[in-house]
C-alpha cells in the first residue's frame, strides 16, 4: 500500500494568539490532494494615461518604436509622486508596462500623452498615486531609476477582467483521527481550520503545503473508514512545478548533488523553497575564508543558479538564497557561511553564455557579470575554473 503524502493538522486559536505556530494536533494523513497545484495567477492589466509627458532616454526611443510596431515594451515604470515644491512625497510602480500609444497633449502640444498598458505592482501602498495640491505630478523613472523623463496627470482608463476563482481542495482518502474523527461522529457541521503538509515516503514533513477551512466530506471510494473532504484554502497554493521537486524529494533530502537539475525551469525556481523547509536552524557557520566550489554545469537559468550555490555552501538539498535579496541575508552569516570567503565556480563558461540572455519586459533574469559585480560588492573571491 501506498504510504499517505499529505499530513492534515489542526489550527489552534490560543497557540497562534500567541505567536506560536497555531498548529498542533493531528487530524489525520491522506492519499492525495486533487486540485492542489495552482500558479499565481497573472497580475490584473490596466490601461493607463500618462498626461501631459515630457519623455526623456528609453521612454522617448520606447515611444518611436512603439509608432513603428505597434507597441514597445518599458518593463518597470515608477512614478513619483511630487508635492509643490516638487519633492517626492511617495513612489508608485507599474510592472511590465508596455507603451501602446501616444499622441500630441491637447493642453500643450510641446508635450505628449502617453496610453501604456500595464500591472500595478503589490508593493504599491495605495491603488492609486493622489497628487497633493498645487503639486506638478510626477517624475517617471525605469528599472535602476533611469530618468524617464515627467507628467502632470495619470487616468486610469479600465482594468482586464480578472481570472475566475480558483476551485476547492479535495483530500482524498483521508484517515481522520482526533478531534475531526469526534466532530465527524457527532455529525458536526463546523469542522474548523487545518493545515496541509506534505510527507515523505518515511512519514517525515517535507514542506508545507496550504492552509485553509474544511468545509465538507464525504465517504471516499479509496478505502474502508476513509473520507474524502474539501478545503477552501485562505493561503497561496503550491505552484504547479511543486510535484517534480517533491517527487524528488519523496525518499528524504537529498542525498547525492544536482537532483534539482531534473526540474524544468519553473521547479528549479520552486527548490530552493524546498530546500528552505528543510534546513537544519541553530548549526554554526563555517568559518571566514573557507573555500566552497560552485558546481556550474547544470547553472542555465536564474533558478538553477540559487539551486547550486545552495549545494555549495550547504551540500546536496542545502539553502543559501533563492533570491539576491535573500543571498544577501544569507551572506550576513547564520545560514552556513561567513564571509569574506573563496567561492570556486567551476564551469563558469556555462552561466555566462546562459544567464539574463532571456528576454523580459517585465523582471529580467540577473546576468553572470552581475552576479560576479554582486559577489564582488561583499568581498567575496570568486574563481572561476
């Protein structure tokens, strides 16, 4: 028989209202998840007015190409946010902005309006960036605060419909025990608040999965005495790439190097996730100036990159970053190495014709020499072999 993959645990109001994990006993283990696996969905896209430009550097050439072709890609567009004096009062970002049009402003013909179509992005403290009184508008800047050159007025003109709603979880084949195998007993109506992990071959928690409200439960057909019950989850859903990685995750961590370079891109993003859950806290650094080698032939992408220099430093299955923001955090020390230190990057050749080559409009992948600028930066001695 086939061991269960998923874990369910109860949610605790008193242990979260404290600052705890808020979850404790065990409800029951279960077969499988149908309908588990969903990808972010794509950020809303509006239609936006930027009135009364005066474009400056890649937002000009944009407009050019744009009146050629039909539309012009900006990637990351920050609008800032003058006060009358013309200081910045806030930002406010549009990703993977794309110009699509423009045309002679009717206030002042020297000046152009500017229709982009574009995201707005999460980090954005408001939905829309208000104007104080008396204040010019605003200065536009791309990714690295390139000027772009400013604007008196932004129109928000409509937004693309969004996606429809994700469907419920079912657990299927779940034996239920504690405090849910009472309730279902007593017919209960109100099952409460859980938590899904996923486990092992052996049992152990390999990662979380979702957290969410059951809702129903029915009789399942994959056993005597097992249920099969829906969860609504309240929390992001594991994305689709997350069952290579668990798959190969399925006999414990791993144990020999480059397992992560059977995943597609988008699982080779998802690993170092993984890798996360299952590091080991509290164990000490290795000391400044230790030499780590960096294996390099399978580092074709961004992903695979954060995968590697994972292994490196902490050995097969390990987490250093998934992310520069985070690399950087780990460079600080208690994440298993302590600069300055030599890292060894063996077949180098193979990252430098790869990364950052993809185009993007919106998120660019970081390219080999920046990371060597980005290592550089922290003093740490990169060798590359």
């Amino acid at each position: 028989m086939e061991p269960p993959k998923y874990l369910l645990l109860s949610y605790d109001t008193q242990t979260a209202f404290n600052a705890e994990n808020g979850y404790g006993e065990t409800w029951g283990s279960c077969a499988e998840a149908e309908g588990l696996f969903s990808d972010p969905p794509h950020p809303e896209r509006g239609t936006y007015e930027l009135l009364g430009c005066a474009p400056e550097g890649d937002l000009r050439t944009a407009l050019t190409r744009a009146r050629a072709e039909g539309s012009a890609p900006l990637g990351l567009l920050t609008l800032e946010v003058l006060d009358k004096k013309g200081d910045c009062v806030v930002e406010w970002e549009l990703d993977d902005a794309r110009v699509i049009d423009d045309r002679p402003c009717a206030r002042d013909l020297s000046l152009r309006d500017i229709t982009v179509e574009a995201s707005e992005s999460a980090d954005n403290a408001s939905d829309y960036p208000q104007c104080p009184p008396l204040s010019p508008g605003y200065r536009l800047f791309g990714a690295e605060s390139r000027p772009w050159g400013t604007c008196h007025d932004l129109a928000h003109v409509r937004l693309e419909s969004a996606e429809p709603p994700e469907p419920s979880l079912r657990l299927l084949g779940c034996a239920a025990s504690g405090a849910l195998r009472a309730a279902l007993d007593a017919g209960e109506e109100d099952l409460g608040h859980a938590k899904l992990l996923r486990l092992d071959a052996l049992g152990r928690v390999v990662q979380p999965a979702v957290e969410g409200e059951l809702t129903a439960w029915i009789p399942s057909a994959r056993g005597r005495g097992l249920i099969d019950l829906t969860l609504e989850p309240w929390s992001e859903r594991p994305p689709t790439a997350a069952p290579e990685v668990w798959d190969l995750w399925w006999n414990g961590r791993p144990a020999e190097p480059n397992l992560w370079a059977r995943c597609g891109a988008e699982g080779r993003g998802f690993w170092p996730r993984t890798a996360l859950a299952n590091r080991a806290y509290g164990e000490p650094d290795r000391p400044p100036g230790t030499t780590y080698h960096l294996d390099g032939r399978h580092i074709t992408d961004e992903g695979g990159f954060f995968c590697a220099i994972g292994e490196a430093v902490n050995g097969p299955g390990g987490y250093f970053g998934g992310a520069l923001g985070a690399l950087d955090d780990c460079l600080r020390g208690r994440w298993g190495a302590a600069g300055p230190f030599t890292l060894v990057w063996h077949d180098a050749d193979v990252a430098r014709a790869c990364l950052g080559v993809t185009p993007h409009t919106g998120h660019r992948p970081v390219t080999f020499e920046e990371l060597l600028t980005f290592f550089a930066e922290r003093h740490i001695d990169v060798r590359l072999a």
